[in-house]
C-alpha cells in the first residue's frame, strides 16, 4: 500500500526498485527476475501499472548485456590498490561481441518517484547510456537475488546527486539505516585504466568501500 494505491508486494518491489535505485528495466530483466520468464503476464501486469501511472513504457536501442556473474574489483579501506588495467581490460573486452537490439523497457513516473521518495531522470536516449543504464539494472537484479539486503539499502545516482559535492557519483550507493554511504556500486561500460583508476582514488579519499562489476 503506497499512498491510495494498492499494490502487491511484487509490484511494490518493482516500482521501488526504479523510483530509487535504477533508471529503467527492460521487459526481459523484469521477466525473469520477477515472473519467471512469463513475458505474457509481465507485459499484462507492467500494463496495469502503466495504468495506475506509476510506470512508462518506452522503446530503447541498447547492446546486448555481456554474462555479469560477479564484481571484477571489491575493495576496501586498508586493501592493496586493485590491478586497473586489468580491470579496464575485462570491461572493455566484454563488449566486443554484443549487438545493439530495440526492445521495451519500464521507467518510473513522477509520480511513482513522490511515492516512494525517488527521483525520475528525464528520457534517456543515447544507446551507450541505456547501455550502461541496463548494466546497473542487471547488477542490482543479481544483489536482488543474493543479498537482498543490499537491494533494499541501494539508492541510484539520481537520488544521491544532492549529496556528492565536488565527488564522483557512482552508479550507486549501499547505505546505512540512516542513509550515509557504506558502498559505492560502479557497473563497468567501456572503461578505461583512467577512468577506473580515478574512480578507485576517490574512493580512497572518502575511505569508502566499492564494487567494480
């Protein structure tokens, strides 16, 4: 129950899930984390919360997701510096072989971004950004699965924006009860050296830990 509008708690889950901590799910994502691979009843069940205007509908040109089964780079404070041009190297080499596909994917309203306190982005357009959006997605379905405690704390980029001044904003943040980072979550495009090496630094001047998947 949200307001005046009666979700399921399986709707409630999804709806959250992109009013605070992704930008966008694409009907195949949500099939199989959230019905079993029946596209019949999720385009059924996403219709009706098109309906109760907490969700759109939106078409997207997005590559292939690559298989993501687990982070390339954990660190914390006090660990070693991680290998970044191996990292770099295994981002970027996981995209050689995916094609960009057209498909349907959901998006929160405004409304649904009030509700449960998130924040909507604008439309998203650029087929590197849906890409990269898709990654997170993907990363925040599998910790949906397997610590589902963390699902609940992660809070998206949109959402933490206000809180990361003169900061890099990663993908997403783990966070405690009362709302302070304990994880930064990065999903890996292609990435180079640099780039993961100045994400790294970052982390170790705020002493956070992160995730590089």
């Amino acid at each position: 129950m949200s307001g005046n509008v009666r979700l399921t708690e399986r709707d409630e889950e999804i709806v959250r899930c992109l009013a605070l901590a992704v930008r966008l799910l694409s009907q195949r994502q949500t099939s199989d984390h959230w019905f079993d691979g029946d596209d019949s009843n999720t385009r059924r069940r996403m219709s009706h919360l098109q309906k109760l205007g907490l969700l759109e509908k939106v078409r997207i040109r997005a590559r292939t997701l690559p298989l993501i089964l687990k982070p390339l780079i954990q660190w914390r404070p006090g660990e070693r510096t991680p290998d970044c041009g191996k990292a770099a190297y295994r981002c970027r080499s996981r995209w050689r072989l995916q094609h960009v596909r057209t498909s349907t994917a959901y998006i929160a309203t405004e409304h649904a971004a009030r509700l449960f306190g998130g924040r909507r982005r604008g439309r998203i357009t650029k087929d590197l950004q849906v890409t990269h959006d898709l990654g997170v997605t993907q990363v925040w379905l599998i910790l949906d699965a397997t610590r589902p405690e963390w699902a609940d704390s992660w809070r998206g980029e949109d959402v933490m924006a206000a809180t990361r001044f003169r900061q890099k904003l990663p993908d997403g943040f783990i966070v405690d009860a009362s709302e302070n980072p304990i994880c930064a979550m990065e999903f890996g495009g292609s990435y180079d050296e640099q780039r993961i090496s100045e994400f790294h630094h970052d982390c170790v001047s705020r002493a956070l830990p992160y995730q590089l998947w």
